[in-house]
C-alpha cells in the first residue's frame, strides 16, 4: 500500500528545486546532501523524472538538474507516478476487464470509486503548494491544509 | 501502492458472508468454489479474518466459517488491515517522529491528510454496503454510489 522509496526521493528532490530561484538549476550532489538521498539512488529517481518530462538535466560546468515546468504545474501524482507508475489500489483495476469478477463484483466498483477520489487528491498537490508549505514549516508558522 | 491478493481474497470471503442469511455458516471449500479462491490462500486468509475477530470458525458437521459481528458492523479498512496490516501510505507515516525530517518536511504534512482521507473512505464502506451493492448488480441495477 506504500509509494517506494524512489517515489519519496522524487518527491523530496523536485520540492527542493521548486523551492529555487525561478529556472534554478543545482547539483544532484548539492540536492543528495540537501535531502538526504543517496546519491546512487538519487541519480536513477532523476533519470525517471527526466524521461518523465517533469526535469532537465545538463552536463559540465554550469549543469545540474532543473524543472522542466513551472512547479505549479507538477503535481504529487505525476511525480509518484513517474517513479512507481500508474496509482493502482487493486490489480483489478489494472484496466477494464482485467478481473472477470468485474461485471458481478462490488468491491471493483468500490476500489475504482476509491481510487478516483485519491488520484483526484494526489493531483490537487503542486510542487509549487509543496515548497510553499515547506517554506512555512522552516519558518515555524502553524500547518494549515489549502 | 496496491492491496495485497490476500486482501483482496479476504474482501470477496467477507462479501460472501456477509449475503448469506444472518448467523449462516458455510464450508471454506463452498467460498473457495464461489469467490475463485485457491483453498490454501483461503485458509491463510480465514485465518487472519478469525485472529482479528472478524469471523469464527468451527470444525466437523455443520462447521465452516460465518461472521464475527453483523456486516453493517464491519468496515473495508477492517478487512484489509486484518490482513496487509495498518495504511502506510509513506513509510514517513509510520509513527511520529519515524522520519526525521518530519518536523520541517511539508510532504510529510500532505501525506498525513490524503492518508487520513483515504482510511476514513475505506472506514465508510461496510460488508453490509458491499452485500447490497453486488445483490443489485447481480439484478442488474444501474449502479450508484452510497
């Protein structure tokens, strides 16, 4: 029922360059040491981001890692589901009719209903809310759900 | 980020429970057969339902399996925890304090609320519910949600 760890190294990592400068653009072993992410790890979470269009990433002096949209524009879905692929509550809503249970069976109905609702939540969180929360925390105002 | 088959073998054996006349009893080679269920799956499965007390089981004539409690008493969440354990939908969850960056992590936060969304949604759904919903499906009433 867990996200994967990558999933919560994605996440940490593209909180971390929504937090920069517009078109910022850092290291992945400046992000490693920031986040506490391994750098092996890190650099296959990055790779999944990059083909997943959500960063770009440049070599030599001057390279890094950097959002490739604006982090309003990223949501918590697309960045877990970059890693870990499609939300799947159940294998039987893999894709219609992958369960011959299907037509008679109401726990299908209700897992889909079910994970409408979370995809929906998981897609209401931007990167760009994400770094604001993050930039509230640090500064010790009171959590508060947007 | 999916229910394991064993959950879901245990929410079919509840289901199947739950439509049988109250106090029913049956056989788990008779829920084997109905729900597709590999028998030795199911007894792991009964096994984990009974140690939660959600149903009892005896042995000899006349024994087999029925519920603990009546199906309107007995929650989605229930089922699946009896067998996959408590929601986790980030290891950061695990208990307060599990990860250190949860003071100052605003992923932390966002998963905290979707988590709580999400065990209140499957705390919604009863046996009862689950019963009703595939006795109108099998009559081939339009479904809709409750």
């Amino acid at each position: 029922m867990e996200i994967t760890r990558q999933a919560d190294y994605a996440i940490r990592s593209m909180i971390h360059l929504a937090e920069l400068p517009m078109n910022g653009r850092v290291s992945t072993a400046s992000i490693s040491e920031a986040q506490g992410i391994p750098l092996p790890f890190l650099t296959k979470v990055i790779s999944r981001l990059a083909t997943a269009g959500l960063v770009t990433t440049s070599r030599g002096m001057g390279g890094g890692v950097s959002l490739a949209r604006r982090p309003e524009e990223v949501t918590l879905l697309q960045v877990v589901e970059a890693v870990d692929g499609p939300i799947l509550l159940n294998h039987c809503l893999l894709r219609s009719g992958a369960c011959e249970r299907e037509s008679f069976c109401a726990a299908h109905d209700v897992w889909s209903e079910i994970q409408e609702r979370f995809v929906s939540e998981l897609s209401a969180v931007t990167m760009q809310d994400l770094a604001l929360r993050q930039a509230r925390k640090a500064a010790g105002e009171p959590a508060h759900s947007e």
